[in-house]
C-alpha cells in the first residue's frame, strides 16, 4: 500500500474523532481550504457543485465525442499529453 493511501487513511481516522465538533471541524476546513489556495488548485467556490442536469447533460456529450471518435470524425488527446497537461496543472506530480 502507498505511503498517500496510508496518510489519507490516517487523515479520514482522525476527522472521525472530531466529526462532531463542529469549531475543530471549522478550523480543519479552513487550514485544508488555506493549502489548496497555496497550491493554486480550484476552490468549491470557483467550482461550484453541479445539478444532475448538469451532469447528465456532460455524459451525453461524452458519448457523442466517444461516437464521433469511433467513427473516425473526432481524434482523441494522447496519454502523453493528457498527463503533461495534469502536471501542468498541478494534479499530477
């Protein structure tokens, strides 16, 4: 198992203890809010939760995309790309 499985683990464990105090809960928020603005990662704010619809609508052009690539009218990124554009952004390391 890896050590990132392991520390998410622990993390997840030692919330459980403190889960119903909602002032050290508080406070966890607001740190873990703190290191994702350091990162420069999207907030819920600037990513709000999205609607079924909104969803649904998302797998529907999936589908078209994966279609349309199927028959050879769309040409997909490459994995290469794919991850170099996820380290760039800062999800991948």
């Amino acid at each position: 198992m890896s050590r990132t499985v392991n520390v998410s683990a622990e993390v997840i464990r030692q919330l459980g203890y403190i889960a119903d105090d909602d002032s050290s809960m508080e406070k966890v928020l607001d740190f873990i809010k703190k290191l994702v603005a350091k990162r420069g990662l999207p907030s819920l704010e600037e990513n709000p939760v999205r609607t079924k619809e909104e969803i649904l609508a998302g797998f529907d052009r999936s589908l078209k995309e994966l279609r349309l690539n199927q028959e050879g009218k769309l040409d997909f990124q490459s994995w290469e790309d794919f991850r170099d554009e996820l380290q760039e952004e800062g999800y991948l390391h």
